[in-house]
C-alpha cells in the first residue's frame, strides 16, 4: 500500500526527501545531518529519489604485470583482505613473469525477440537476404559508433524454445555501449514490426561471449611456498583445488566469489557496470551446464599454470566514466587507455585474487591472514575509536579466540586502564 509521503517523492529536492525521511523514520539531528554532509554535486543527476552518497573505501593494487607492462590498479571495496590478497597474488605471478592476456576483438550483442513465429526458416532466410539493410538500419540509430571505425557489424537468428532471437552484433570501440545497443536493436525491432512480425523484447544481452577475455599465468614453486610447507606440496594442493571447483558446486561458487572480489572492485574503480560483468560471469561458469569454477590451476614442472576466462565488455568511456571525478583520477592512477586493456587487466586481477585465496585455503587457512586484517574492522564495530583500534588489535593476539563479545571485553579494559593512566 502506497503511503501520502512516497507520492511524487522523486519530484522532491534531495534535501526535502532527507527532511521527509528524517520525521518519518525518527532519524536524529546527527543522522540527518550526517546524510546532507554526504551530499555530492552529481549524486541527484546520476540516480532516483537521491538522498545522499555512500561511500567505500578504495585502495590500489601495486604490481600487476600484464603483457609485460606494470600496473597500478584502483580497488573499492569494503571487504578487509581483498587488496591484500591481490597484492599478494600478483607479487607472485609478476615474480615469474606476470600475466598474459590474449587480444582479441570484442563486441556486443544486442537481442530482437520474434514470437508467434509460424516459420523460423522463413525468419532465417530474410535476415540473411535483409543483411545489409538491417545493418543499416542498425547504424543509422546511432550513426558515430560507425564513424568510429565501430557499429553493427553481423546479423544472426538463433531459435530460443518457441521465440526467435535476432542477435545484432556490434562493435562499441571503448565505451561499454549498453545504451548503444539497446538504440540499434530497437531500431532493428521497428524494421521487424515494421514487416508484420510480433517483437516480444529489443535489449542488450549480457551474456557476452563476443568479448571473452582469457588470460595465464606461471607461478614458480619457490613463490607457493610458506614456512611450514615446501613449493612443490603447496603447488599440488592449489591444484587440487582446481580441480574440486571444477566438479563441487557448493566450492565452485566461493572459488568464484574469490574471484569476483578483486574484479568488481576493480570495476566499480573504473566505474563499469558490475552487475552486468557478475552475471556475465556466472552464466559462463555455467556454460557446460553445470556449475563450475571459472579458473584452472594445473602442476607443471616448475610451478603452477593458471587460466581464467571471463565475458569482459567493459569500456573506458560512456555511462559514468567521465562524469565521476574519482573515476577519471583512478584512470590517471592506473594508466589504461582502451577498453581491452581494462579487460586484461580486470581478468589478470581476479586470477591474482584467486590465487592468492586458495595458496591461503590450500595451507594456513583462510582466517589466519583474512582475520589478521578483518580485526581492525571488528575493532571499530565494537565501538573502539581510531585512537583505540592499534592498541585493541594488539591486544587480541593474547587471545586464543576473538569475537565481539572478547572485542568489547578488551576495549573496556583497554579504556579502564587508560582512564586510572
Ligand atoms: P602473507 O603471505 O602473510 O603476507 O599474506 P606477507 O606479509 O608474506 O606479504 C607478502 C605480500 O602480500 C606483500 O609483499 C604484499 O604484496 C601482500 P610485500 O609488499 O611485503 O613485498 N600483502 C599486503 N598488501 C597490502 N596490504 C597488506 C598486505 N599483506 C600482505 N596488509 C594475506 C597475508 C592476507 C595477503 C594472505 O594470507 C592472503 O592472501 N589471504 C587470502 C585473503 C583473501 O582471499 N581475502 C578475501 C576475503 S576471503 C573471501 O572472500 C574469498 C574466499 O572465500 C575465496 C575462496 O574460497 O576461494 C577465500
């Protein structure tokens, strides 16, 4: 049920929606003036019903090598350890030479969907002959994607059950060209009603198999070692790994988790589209019709071999790239200038994530280092201040097991100590 002050809440100015949202939901003085400090310039043009900015923390990866070529790569994300455990893996990797990533052209598609179809070898036949009119129907909906050397470049028709998809390919250069798809196949769309033929959808896919990005790498034994455990055992453990994400659903999904923690924060840095690169991702994983991790670990007789491929349409341009300010410092920060190079680059990283994770999982234990970092984060939930938060993770390695309840235990003793100072 609708309630008298959501109506035509959009219409409202960010600063009246916080007022609403304040009386409403009994927000005190500091937490609504907590959410006008936080206010940005663009927030209200970028998004609906805008009350104020979220913020997360960014980092940066040091030393990812991809063809040969060292990178300093931009991180957001809340989670403590993720950029640790990229650092780490990459160091690893750039320790045998770095990451090699392919270069292949990439596209997008955008799909037209036909129901009612009496006769799909009918539907087959035209768009063949139509070819060359329907590119041009393609382009002229958006005509400078073409001027760049991009745009629609083939039409195909796959059946989909009792619906026909008319799949137009297109080149998008370095943007990530979602809405530029989207315009060409509504344009492709109109042709086909245009004809007689019921269109059910025009929309972009994000199941991007035109702009698959694979990239490898080598790792030497004498980099997987730890202290307590020889190269060689610690290479056939991570490869055992491998190989149980390849045929153990529940451990193929967090393998990937791992994955996608260095990708998406990679992305968001790059102000790409996360969620469509996310769901890109876990489609291909499932590709052979079951789940499966999307990176191999194999032994050799040096070290390990990694591989990773991923749909990877991101862009360099377009959407909010130029307009968030962050964004184009991380791009001065990181030095790519081409969309293929993001895509090498974001792939290299999650394959760093992932080895990083499993050297981890395959000896200590995930929470022998993730915890070392995620204390600082328990610190602070338990209420210590910055001041405090040094002197409270110190204290915990006096500990045999630290939760929130031993956290606020420590903190006040920690403050007892220093009020009687
Ligand atoms: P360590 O081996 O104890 O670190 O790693 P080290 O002190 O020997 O340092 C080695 C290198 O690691 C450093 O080289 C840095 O590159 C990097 P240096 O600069 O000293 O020449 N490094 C760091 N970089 C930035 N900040 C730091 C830092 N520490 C080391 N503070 C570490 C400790 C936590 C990195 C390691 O244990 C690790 O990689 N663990 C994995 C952590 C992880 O994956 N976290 C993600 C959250 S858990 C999760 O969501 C995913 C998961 O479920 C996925 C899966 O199951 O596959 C695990």
């Amino acid at each position: 049920m609708s309630r008298q002050w959501d109506q035509g809440f959009y219409k409202l100015s960010p600063e009246e929606r916080r007022k609403i949202l304040t009386q409403q939901y009994d927000l005190t003085p500091e937490e609504g003036h907590y959410l006008t400090e936080h206010e940005s310039r663009l927030g209200n043009e970028l998004v609906e019903n805008y009350i104020t900015d979220y913020a997360l923390p960014e980092g940066v990866l040091t030393n990812l090598v991809v063809n040969g070529k060292r990178y300093t790569v931009p991180m957001v994300v809340e989670e403590p350890s993720v950029i640790a455990a990229a650092n780490n893996g990459a160091k690893r990797v750039a320790n045998s030479g770095g990451f090699q990533a392919t270069n292949r052209p990439r596209m997008l598609t955008g799909q037209v969907v036909l129901e009612n179809v009496q006769d799909p070898q009918k539907i087959i036949e035209l768009v063949e002959k139509e070819q060359a009119t329907l590119l041009q129907v393609a382009n002229a909906a958006h005509p400078s994607m073409e001027k760049r050397g991009g745009g629609a470049k083939k039409i195909t028709c796959r059946e989909a059950g009792q619906f026909i998809s008319v799949d137009v390919y297109v080149d998008v250069c370095q943007a990530m060209g979602a809405n530029t798809v989207n315009t060409m196949a509504e344009a492709v769309a109109h042709w086909f009603r245009e004809q007689g033929y019921d269109v059910l959808t025009a929309i972009l896919s994000n199941y991007a198999l035109d702009s698959l990005q694979t990239v490898t790498c080598e790792v030497a034994f004498a980099d997987l070692a730890t202290k307590t455990m020889s190269g060689e055992v610690v290479a056939q453990r991570i490869a055992d790994m491998s190989s149980l994400a390849a045929v153990d659903v529940y451990r193929a999904v967090t393998n990937n988790k791992g994955i996608m923690n260095g990708i998406d924060a990679a992305l968001i840095a790059s102000g790409n589209d996360w969620r469509a690169i996310e769901s890109g991702a876990h489609a291909y994983a499932s590709q052979n019709g079951s789940y499966r991790g999307l990176s191999t670990w194999r032994l050799t007789n040096t070290g390990l071999t990694g591989e990773l491929t991923l749909p990877m349409p991101v862009g360099v341009v377009g959407g909010s790239i130029g307009l968030n300010e962050l964004t184009r410092i991380n791009y001065k920060i990181s030095q790519i200038k081409t969309a293929r190079e993001l895509a090498a680059v974001v792939v290299s990283l999650g394959l760093a994530q992932n080895l990083a994770a499993l050297r981890a999982l395959a000896t200590t234990g995930i929470q022998a280092g993730h915890m070392q970092l995620q204390y600082r984060s328990l610190a602070l939930s338990v209420g210590a201040s910055p001041v405090e938060v040094d002197k409270l993770v110190g204290s915990f390695s006096k500990q045999t097991h630290v939760d929130q309840e031993v956290a606020k235990k420590m903190l006040n003793e920690i403050r007892k100590e220093s009020s009687n100072e």
